[in-house]
C-alpha cells in the first residue's frame, strides 16, 4: 500500500523524516473544561477515613460535583469525544505534549471541521447551561452535606471551549543570526524530532492494526455454546477505515508495516460482515490468514523497545 506522503521523484532520495517534514505542519488543540470531581476537604477525608478506622492521610476522596449520565452533559462530552477523534484521525504524532503533524493540504478541511464542532460545542454548552439550576439541586440531594454551593460557577457557559493553532517546531530564523551555533545545534534537535515522530507513528500504526485483527480473529475463531461467535459489523469495518486512514498518513517509512497492512487488506478487501456469518469456509478462511498475520504483529509488540517495534526497512 504506497504512501500518499511520498513524493515520487524524490522518495528514494530522501530520508521518511525529511519527507514527514516536507509535508506536515505542527497542530494543537486545546480543550478548555469544567472539571466535574474534586478532592474532599482535609477534614471531610478524616470524618470518611474514621468510618473505616483509617488514617485521613492515608486515604484519598473525591466527589463529583455534576451527574454525568444527564442527557446534556453527555451531549457536552460527546461533542468533545468528536473533537479528539478528529484530532488524531487527521494527524501523527509528534514526540511534543499537545502537538501533533497534520498534512499541509488537510488545514482547510481541518479548519472547517473544528469550526462546526466549536460551534456544536457552543450549543451544547448552552444547552447544559438551561438544566443547570436542575443539576446543583440534583446534585445537593445526592452529596447531601458534602455539598458546596461555593464549587459551582454561576455560569458554565465560558468554562467550556476549543481553540487550535498550528505553532513552528522550526528554530527561529533571527537566530540564525545571532548565533549560528545554537540555530544548528535546534535544526539539529527539529531533525531528531522528525525521526522520532517518524517512528511514533509507525508504533501508533502498528499498535491499532494488531488490535484490529485481533480483535477479529478473535471473533472469527471458535464457538460459544456450539456456536459461531457473535461479532459485530464494526470489527470489519474499523479495519476498512483503519486501511483509508493508513493510506492517508503513511509516511512510506517502513516496507515490513506496508507489506503487513496490504496482506491483511487483502484477506478482508471485499468480505461483507454478513458473508462472514453464513459462509463457514470464508470465515475459517479468513481466519486462518489473519492468525498468521497476528502472530507477526505479536512478535513486534511483544518486549519491544521503546521507539523500535519495528525492524527499520533496509
């Protein structure tokens, strides 16, 4: 499966990282959250821990301030839930916390997506805002005399948002001028992100698709009371989605990851989840092919180095 990533009159003259860097653009996105559970007071954690006959400092407590399972918070968490997915479905990772690379061509349908989700955030947030009052009276009778009125905002209308940006991981170019050194010594440490980023996502790859088939070939393989077992369409399709996403972001850095990713697509490519229930041979079939195929991704995961799940392609 060839890397969109590649650029065909240059991919066997440059390096993977090169390649991701020639491409890819940092991103970051921020959530800002109302968080819902905090720590009981010194002395509420004594009175709990003389229940029980316990130290107070042995013991850590907690209350959570909100009910979580009410529609218009799970609305709030769900829109959330939307926003990360979008995060890392579009991008690779970056041995930065909060960053991540995203395709140059992909920042306009990024920017479009989260725009949406912002304002669908925003909604919801509005809408949680209305069942408010409903939610502190819910939660007074539920904490009883844990309860504070002091750790409810008036508002949660502001506590709630979502801003992204797309910062340099360069060295800065004035540095250059003023010490030369130093700016070789950062181009030097931007290179050594770029490898290290070339192999996190290899390890991120590698990671999903072994869970994948897995989890199929789990499915796939033996009976539960004399019966195939029951799965899901979604253990098929994920993986259908999995190839379109590796497809997208393959970095072309390793053949052994292609050659994997291919044979399990080729096993699979065309099979209905349906198909796989009524036809014994195929799912015997296709679960026999893909055993093979895990017991290889086994053996990269299993006691691997850190950075190093897979034997880099010669």
């Amino acid at each position: 499966m060839s890397s969109v990533l590649e650029e065909p009159a240059t991919v066997s003259e440059i390096s993977a990282a090169q390649r991701l860097k020639a491409v890819t653009m940092a991103v970051r996105v921020a959530i800002s959250w109302f968080g819902i559970s905090k720590s009981l007071s010194p002395q509420q954690k004594a009175q709990a821990a003389d229940t029980f006959g316990a130290d107070g400092e042995s013991i850590s407590a907690g209350k959570k301030l909100l009910d979580t399972g009410h529609p218009a918070y799970k609305a709030v968490t769900a829109v959330r839930g939307r926003i990360v997915a979008l995060f890392r479905g579009m991008s690779l990772p970056y041995p930065e916390p909060g960053i991540r690379l995203i395709r140059q061509d992909d920042i306009q349908t990024f920017n479009v997506q989260m725009t949406t989700l912002k304002a669908e955030l925003a909604e919801a947030v509005e809408n949680l805002q209305r069942h408010y009052a409903e939610l502190k009276r819910a939660a007074n009778r539920r904490l009883g005399s844990l309860y504070n009125a002091a750790d409810y905002p008036d508002s949660v209308t502001d506590l709630f948002d979502v801003v992204w940006d797309f910062p340099s991981v360069e060295p800065p170019q004035y540095l250059q001028q003023l010490h030369p050194a130093l700016y070789q010594q950062e181009c030097q440490r931007v290179a050594s992100r770029f490898n290290e980023a070339v192999q996190l996502a290899e390890e991120a790859f590698v990671s999903e698709l072994a869970k994948l088939v897995s989890h199929l070939t789990e499915r796939l393989s033996g009976t539960e009371d004399g019966k195939p077992k029951v799965f899901r369409d979604s253990a098929v399709e994920n993986l259908s989605e999995f190839f379109a996403h590796f497809r997208h972001l393959n970095i072309g850095s390793n053949d052994q990851l292609d050659r994997l990713v291919d044979q399990v697509h080729a096993v699979v490519r065309g099979v209905k989840p349906q198909e796989l229930r009524d036809k014994d041979s195929l799912r015997q079939y296709v679960a026999t092919e893909l055993s093979a195929v895990q017991a290889t991704l086994d053996g990269l995961l299993v006691d691997r180095p850190r950075r190093n799940i897979l034997r880099r392609a010669k």
